[in-house]
C-alpha cells in the first residue's frame, strides 16, 4: 500500500457521504440517489461511479475481483484492480467465487452469486427514461408516479421493425414493482441473474453523479408484452476454449479471412471449466 | 346522468405577471358536445384551454370534471398524481402544430399506441391492431404504420395526432386550432373527419380557433372570447348570424365573403 493516500483513495468524509447515499439507495431499491461525485484520476466513463461505490464500502478484509467485458485482464480491469491494490492495500482475485467485492462493467459472473458478496457496477447513463424524456425535472416526476407506460413504445419500435425484441444490452427492468431501472450496459443474458440475487448490488454513475442498489433478494423483472415476452439470447455454438453453451459467448474474428471463434466472454467461468 | 354536464368550469382566472389571460370564465359542456372558443390572438383562448388540460394552475375558479363513475372532481385543486392516475385517456389534446403533439422519433403505429400502452396495453398485437384501425379511422394508408411522422405532409401529420389523441376513446378532447397552418382543402377534409369522429365517438371537444369558418362547421355553442372575458355566448348560427357584442359584430363582419 503506497504511502500519501488515504485508504482506498477517497477521504474519509467523501465515504461516508457515499456510504449515505447507498444506503438510502440500498433503503429504496432502484431508486437514482443523487451524490455529490468527485473527481478520480481516471475519466468519465472509465467507471468513475463504481470506483466511488468501490473505495467507499471496501476494507482490509476484503479481496477485489474487477471485470471489463466479463475479462479480468483487459485494461480497464487490470488497472482499476492495481488502483485498488494500491491505494488500499487488499487483496485481490480473478476467482468470482472467493471475491467479496465484485466491481463490473458490462457482465455479471457466470458463477452464480452468494449471500455476502457485493456486485458494484459502473454506469454511464443511470436514467432509463433518458431516451423518451431529454429533461431532468419530468423524468424525476414521471418517477415518483411510476408513469412508466411510455417505456413500452421501444420495445413496440423494435417489434415493429424487426419482429422481436432487439434490444441486447441495458435492458430496462422493473424493481420490486416500483422503479423503472436501467441495469448498466449488461447483455440482456444477465438480466434473469439480477432478479432475487442474493448478492448486494451497487451502481455508480460518475458523470451523472446518481447511485442505486439492488438489495439481495429483490424482485426484478424485464419488461417485455404478454406475446413477446422477454428471453435471453441463445448460441448454436459451443466456447471454442471450454465447450460451454451455457454462457455468454464473444464472437471474435480471429483472422483477415473472417474465420469466427466464440469464446466464453467470462475469462474466470472459461478458465475453470478448463481446469 | 344526461342532464349533468361533463365539464362545469367555474370564474376561472389566470394572470401572467400583471396581466390578465382569463377573467372570471364559466362554462359547462354536456357529453358530445362541442364547444368553440374563437377570439383574436392574445384574447386569452389558448390559455383557457391550458387551464382545463391541467397545464397551467389558475388563480382562482373550479374546473369540475365528471368522471367515469360519475365522481365529480375539480382539476384546479386535484393533487398532481390523482390528476394522472383519473385522467389517464379521459382526456385527449390536439395540438396546432402536429409536431408538438407527436413523438417525431418512432414511428406511426407507436404513436398511435403509446397512449394505449400508457394506460397498461401490454399485448403487442392487440395494440398493432388497434393502431392499424385508428390509421384507417383517420383515412391513412395502413401501409405506412411503420412510417416516421417526418416522412408525412402537414395535413397527414394533424391526423396522426387526432388518431393519437382518440385512440384511449377519451370522453373530453381539446383541441387548439386544429386546423390551422394547413392548405384550405385539407382543412376542409379534415373537419369532415373531425365531425364524423366527434359525432360518432359522442365525444365532448373544446375547440379553440380563430377561424369563425371552422367554429361554424364544427360547433354547437360558441363562446366569444376579447382581452380574457367571455363577451358573448351561444348556441352557433344565433352568434353568428345575429351578433350582439360589438366586438363579435367585428368579428363576424370581418371575414372575407368568398
């Protein structure tokens, strides 16, 4: 652990004023709780929010797995990862199942979560009503009288123009019968493991400055019509590394010919598998 | 039930800043009525129809709206959220400039159906055929339901928007000069479709116009508005063809015989 910083970067009363705001989040399940966002040393849009989340409920005891795009050695992952180790001095893992802390963009492990861990994701845009409504002042209202009806004219749009529901990633989902959510850019596959999780997850929205949670256990249900209902993407093929057809697959052009390679986008899930 | 009136509105006042917009205007309108509001620019007939369709807050009068079930209640002092929760689809708004009214960024059909979906339409097909029907109701090629409102005339757009705004069969409609800024044969069209409907759907519709043409065509009772005051009201062809307020006698005797 470097000398000079305070653990885990922020100041002490920068995490509490976060700590406050997850639990109120934690206290109103997918409601957006405004914090006053600081400044880290890495831009916007780099998971700003869920460092802040992360820095914020982390402690000594804790091992820190970080993901970008189900990897845990891609670059943002990786340096997010050494930011943690050594600002706070933890330990940290790609092993999903001995994390205590999980801070993700993009994915949800394809090991199932347990009772004691925390998801933290990093969002870039936190208001699922953004694309319908450009102000502010209306969506909040529109909010607080769960006027959420409209949301329903994009998914006619992708009905209507393609013949299902095309929207892959960052599917809107209700929480507990109450709160229109965006889950972060998530594959539409991982939104089944959102509902009733017994994990604790976190958002953390930086640039916009909200953050909301997902208590363990709640309800949360993608939208979808009575007769197109919602369902996850399936693949023909199997991971060209571990033969899963279970999990979320990248499709990866692996050379100028075009030739196609799926392989498990969770680099832990595959790497097991394997072993 | 007949004889109590829809919409009673009561002394309803409105000032902006120092000036006055509506003074102390009542009136009451019965089920498939048709009322029309016709007065120069600036004698404060839009705001009156904001004032009914919970835009703006007024000063001081009651808005008394009879609801489905026949529970009467004022619009002026209805929290925010009952007004949502009781007016969902009670209420329907035609707007001058199809653009505000319209969501230009989907298509035709979603347009059509977005109220219905706001209302808890969750069976897609169900609400594919609704909005078909509404196209044809509207005499719109049904081909063109996956089609942006950009991509239509003017005269196509306004009738979009009227499909939009009957299509939750609401029991009140207001209407901002419906026809105005189209061609004279479009408009023309366009009452026709607008009688036709009212008449049919039994629907009551406040419309607001300068155009003593279209209130001729298309309303029962006419109300006469001049710096925010009610001058003169009633029934139509009496206004009209026998006028008794100076200013409804230059009104009427400035229009243009063709």
């Amino acid at each position: 652990m470097s000398a000079g910083y305070n653990f885990a970067y922020l100041d002490e009363q920068t995490k509490r004023m976060i700590r406050r705001a997850i639990l109120k989040g934690v206290a109103l399940p997918g409601y957006q709780v405004p914090f006053a966002g600081r400044e880290m040393p890495l831009p916007y849009g780099w998971g700003t929010g869920g460092i802040q989340v992360t820095a914020s409920i982390i402690g000594p005891e804790d091992r820190l797995k970080v993901i970008d795009q189900g990897a845990d050695d891609t670059t943002n992952a990786v340096s997010i990862r050494r930011f943690f180790a050594k600002t706070a001095g933890v330990a940290t893992t790609t092993r999903t199942s001995e994390a205590s802390i999980i801070q993700t963009r993009h994915r949800i492990p394809e090991t199932p979560l347990r009772a004691g861990q925390i998801m933290v994701f990093q969002v870039p845009i936190p208001e699922p009503l953004r694309w319908l409504e450009p102000r502010e002042s209306v969506s909040r209202r529109m909010h607080a009288e769960t006027d959420y009806g409209s949301m329903h004219v994009k998914l006619y749009e992708d009905i209507a123009r393609l013949g299902r529901i095309s929207t892959a990633y960052d599917y809107p989902v209700m929480v507990n019968g109450r709160y229109l959510m965006r889950p972060s850019p998530i594959p539409r596959f991982d939104n089944p493991k959102l509902d009733r999780s017994p994990a604790l997850m976190l958002f953390g929205a930086g640039r916009e400055k909200r953050i909301y949670a997902l208590p363990p256990h709640t309800p949360v249900k993608s939208l979808d019509f009575e007769d197109h209902p919602f369902a996850i993407e399936r693949w023909t093929e199997r991971c060209a590394r571990c033969g899963s057809n279970t999990s979320f697959l990248d499709e990866i052009v692996v050379d100028d010919r075009g030739t196609r390679r799926f392989i498990c986008s969770d680099t832990d899930h595959c790497a097991e598998r394997r072993a | 039930m007949k004889d109590q009136p829809l919409l009673d509105v009561e002394g309803l006042t409105k000032r902006f800043g120092d000036r006055t917009a509506c003074q102390g205007v009542s009136f009451a309108l019965w089920p498939g009525e048709v009322l029309g509001i016709v007065g120069e620019s600036g004698s404060g007939k839009t705001t009156l129809l904001n004032l009914v369709a919970g835009r703006l807050a007024p000063e001081a009068g009651t808005i008394c709206f009879r609801l489905g079930a026949g529970r009467v209640v004022d619009l002026a002092r209805l929290p925010e959220t009952e007004r949502r929760r009781l007016l969902r689809g009670e209420i329907g708004f035609v707007h001058q400039n199809p653009r505000d009214g319209l969501r230009l960024t989907v298509s035709a059909g979603a347009n059509i159906g977005e109220p219905l979906m706001a209302a808890g339409a969750r069976h897609y097909g169900t609400i594919r055929n609704a909005a078909r029907a509404w196209l044809q109701r509207v005499e719109m090629e049904e081909g063109r339901i996956d089609d942006l409102p950009t991509t239509f005339s003017g005269g196509m757009q306004q009738r979009l928007q009227i499909a939009r705004a009957l299509v939750s069969e609401p029991r009140l409609v207001l209407m901002d000069e419906p026809t105005g800024g189209l061609d004279v044969s479009v408009q023309a069209k366009l009452l026709d479709l607008l009688r036709r409907l009212v008449a049919d759907l039994h629907i009551a519709a406040v419309v607001v116009t300068h155009d003593l043409g279209v209130a001729r065509l298309l309303a029962h009772r006419l109300m006469v508005m001049q710096r925010g005051a009610v001058v003169e009201s009633g029934v139509t062809d009496q206004v009209l063809d026998d006028p008794q307020h100076p200013y409804t006698q230059l009104l009427v005797s400035s229009v243009l015989a063709a």
